[in-house]
C-alpha cells in the first residue's frame, strides 16, 4: 500500500525467513568477522579472477541462504539481484547456476535495499511466495570498474572509500518469523553537483538525507521511533554531513545513526575513509543487525543504503554524479 | 660529490612534489599528470633547458618521467636535421626505445612469474 509520497507499507506480512552472508579475508578480520556466515581466506574467493571471485561470493551467499531458510531451491519464485560491475554480470552469471525466474537490477551501493524493497513488495501483493534479494561487491573487481586495476598502483586520497569484498542474500515470504519487512521508501536520484569520484561520501549524503526526511514524513515518524538508522557507506567524509542535513530538516539522528562503512573495518586496517560497495549494507545488515533483531537487542531499525550512480566514462566526460538512497524498516515481531 | 647527491635530490624531489601538487590540489588523474611531465619534459627540451637541468642535478632530472619527453624531443630532432620532416618520425623513439622495450620485456616477465594480490 501507497503510504505518503515515497514510501510503500507491505500490509499483508512480509517477514525474512532467512539471511546469508559472506566476505574476503580483510572483513573476517574486521569487528563484524564473526557475524558472517561464511569468509573466504584469500582475495580470489576460489576464483581465477577478480569477477570470478564476486561471483562466487554472490552463489555461496545464496546457496547458504537457501540452507538456512530451510527451503528447496526450486520453492524460490524469484531471484532478485544486481551489484557494481558494467552489465551487473556478477548477479546475471551467478543467476545461471539457478533454474529460478531472475530480475537483475542496478541501483549501484543501494542495491541491497533496492531489491529487498523490490523483492518485499512483490511477495506483500502476493506475486511471489519466496523471494531471495541478494548484491555482491569484489575490492578488486569495482577498482578495476572505477578507479584503476590495483595492480596499476595508482594513489587513493583519504576521503575514498574501500570496497567491501562480500555478499549478502535475504529469503523473505509472508510465513512468519521474528523480523518483520515493515515498509520501504523509495528515493529521487539527487545530484547537488559533486563532481570527485574518489569523494564518493560527500555526494552521497544528500540523497540519505532527503530519503531519511521523505521516510520519517511519509510515516509521520521521528529518530525516536528507532533503535538504529544506519546507511550504507557514506564513510568518515559523508556521515556528518547527512547528521547535518537531517538537523536543519528538523531532525536529530546523532544518536541513533550508524554508517555500515564505519562498522565493518578496524581504523587500522587502511580502508582510507571506510568500507563502500553494495556489499557493505548488505553484510552487515542481514549478519549484524538481523542478529541483534532476533535477539531483542534491536527492535526497529531503519536501513538506507546509498549509492552513486556514476559510471567512469561520464566521469571522464566532465559530468556531475547523481546519488539515490533507498530505505526499509527491519522491525522485531512475536513469531506467532 | 656531495653536491651532486644534493641537488639530484632536490631537483628529482621537487619535479614529484609538483606531481603530488597535481594529484591533491588540482584533482588531476594519474594518467594526467604523467602526460603532463611528458610533454613538460619535451617543452623544457624545446627551449633547450632540460639539457642545463641534467647537466645540473644529474639522476635528479633523468630519473623523473619528464626526462622521456626530453628524450622524445632529442632524438626526434636529431633525425629532423639529418633527414628533414620524416626524421621526426624515424627518431621520436631512438633514444627511448631502450626504455620502452625493457618496460615491455620485464613487464612480460613479471607478469609470467607473478598472480596480483589485488
């Protein structure tokens, strides 16, 4: 159902019956390592390149997920994925492992909440029983995309960002469970004329910004009603910004935001400004978070992952980059 | 003798503190900035300045990229005055090709023996 200007509210139910996540040897060894299903040991994740690797991130992500949703594979009515890479070949070529209808999507770094929001809403009007909304990103397969292959050895200033090496995969359906998928809202791809892709958190922010105020206007909610916002990968550069700009919207969220880039790196392990890709919000919200939902730690948490929609062709051209930022509400529930 | 150290020092130094100068301040890529040196190094030689900066600091000059533009230009117009306009052609690699080949050769062998960490 319509709700407000932006935002969905999934009436009938929809719940997560299970999540997946896995990552590269340098997140294992991060704060969250031990919160991930599963990680590989070396940066080529049993692959014999860079796009091998992420695709073999993306297929354990869905594979574990499947397993611990206890269903059969074929139960799933869609498989809804997409990640950083030109043609997101990532999600396609992973897709061919499955006999499952697939949707690929591109939202760069929001994809996890862009096909969750997608995958939700198809299963509340009663589309799909079973959908499995998954992104992956590689460190080395998105430099080679977007700056320069690493073993070009070109120098990275501290306000860029370091692609997470992982995959997350959620199975949601209406059957019940302890997290619910409450509501989605969608945002307006906003471009305020920042022009650094080596700055990506700065050009990010004010798109989180105008989807946390669009979500708490269209639910007529404020920063109390939740245990937790967190966006995806505005890193050390974009967090104050957005706390800034949600502020002088009438806003404080200083207290209950968190930015996944922040969460999944120690400061030494040299991420310069902090962990990005699509993988980032979706490792740490379906591992992480889901976790302290089940528990009670968290009852309500509202998730906006953010994403740059710029490609390096454009860039080179001299043109600006437009940023989007997609949220949806995680909230505990009784399972019965 | 120790002079020389100085000042091949300081000269190479500060051609790759203009380098980093144009990375941070001027946001300018990588790939810029050494087609940038390049044809810097090739003007300085046009106005037959680089051959007092080698002369000057030695490595210092030599060493930074701007020194294959000034080769560029030096063979180039050695050929020129020997065989008009084409020399321009037959010579712009004379001097580099040393360089370039020995890129290409060890950049073969590197890429045999070892696999990116990424």
């Amino acid at each position: 159902m319509k709700q407000g200007k932006q935002s969905w509210l999934f009436n009938n139910g929809v719940y997560i019956k299970g999540t997946a996540t896995v990552s590269g040897p340098k997140e294992r060894a991060g704060p969250l390592g031990q919160t991930f299903d599963y990680s590989y040991d070396d940066l080529y994740c049993e692959g014999k390149t860079w796009e091998q690797a992420e695709q073999n991130l993306l297929d354990q992500s869905i594979k574990i997920c499947i397993e611990k949703s206890k269903i059969r594979e074929d139960a799933i009515d869609l498989i809804i994925s997409g990640d950083l890479l030109n043609q997101t070949v990532s999600s396609n070529y992973t897709a061919r492992n499955y006999g499952n209808p697939f949707l690929g999507v591109f939202g760069a770094c929001s994809t996890s909440m862009q096909t969750l929001a997608i995958g939700s809403s198809l299963v509340d009007s009663g589309n799909c029983d079973y959908v499995m909304a998954s992104t992956s990103s590689h460190y080395s397969s998105a430099e080679r995309q977007f700056r320069y292959p690493t073993e070009y050895g070109g120098q990275k200033p501290n306000t860029s960002t370091s692609t997470v090496t992982g995959a997350g995969s959620a199975l949601i359906s209406q059957e019940r469970s302890s997290i619910q998928v409450e509501g989605a809202t969608i945002g307006k791809v906003i471009d305020f004329g920042a022009d650094d892709p080596l700055d990506l958190g700065s050009a990010m922010a004010p798109a989180a910004a105008d989807t946390i105020v669009q979500h708490f206007t269209d639910f007529n909610s404020s920063p109390e009603d939740y245990d937790l916002i967190l966006t995806g990968d505005l890193s050390s550069v974009g967090t104050p910004i957005v706390k800034k700009l949600a502020y002088q919207a009438g806003y404080d969220i200083e207290n209950v935001h968190r930015d996944c880039g922040l969460m999944v790196y120690h400061s030494n392990q040299n991420t310069f400004a902090g962990g990005s890709g699509c993988a980032v919000s979706a490792v740490v919200t379906y591992g992480q978070i889901v976790q302290k939902l089940r528990s009670g730690e968290l009852n309500k948490v509202l998730v906006v992952a953010t994403g740059a929609l710029l490609s390096p062709t454009i860039v080179q051209q001299k043109e600006t980059i437009p940023c989007i930022a997609h949220g949806v509400v995680l909230k505990r529930v009784s399972e019965s | 003798m120790i002079m020389d150290f100085f000042w091949a020092f300081v000269v190479g130094g500060s051609i790759c503190v203009i380098g980093q100068l144009l990375l941070d301040i001027f946001k300018l890529t990588p790939a810029h900035v050494m087609s940038s040196f390049v044809v810097a190094g090739a003007v300085l030689d046009g106005f037959g300045l680089y051959d007092k900066l080698i002369e000057f600091a030695g490595a210092g000059a030599t060493v930074p990229i701007t020194s294959f533009g000034h080769s560029l230009l030096h063979g180039a117009m050695v050929q020129a005055e020997e065989h008009g306009f084409l020399g321009i052609a037959v010579g712009i690699f004379q001097l580099t090709s040393a360089g370039i080949a020995s890129a290409i050769l060890f950049g073969f062998l590197v890429a045999i023996i070892f696999k990116p960490k990424g």
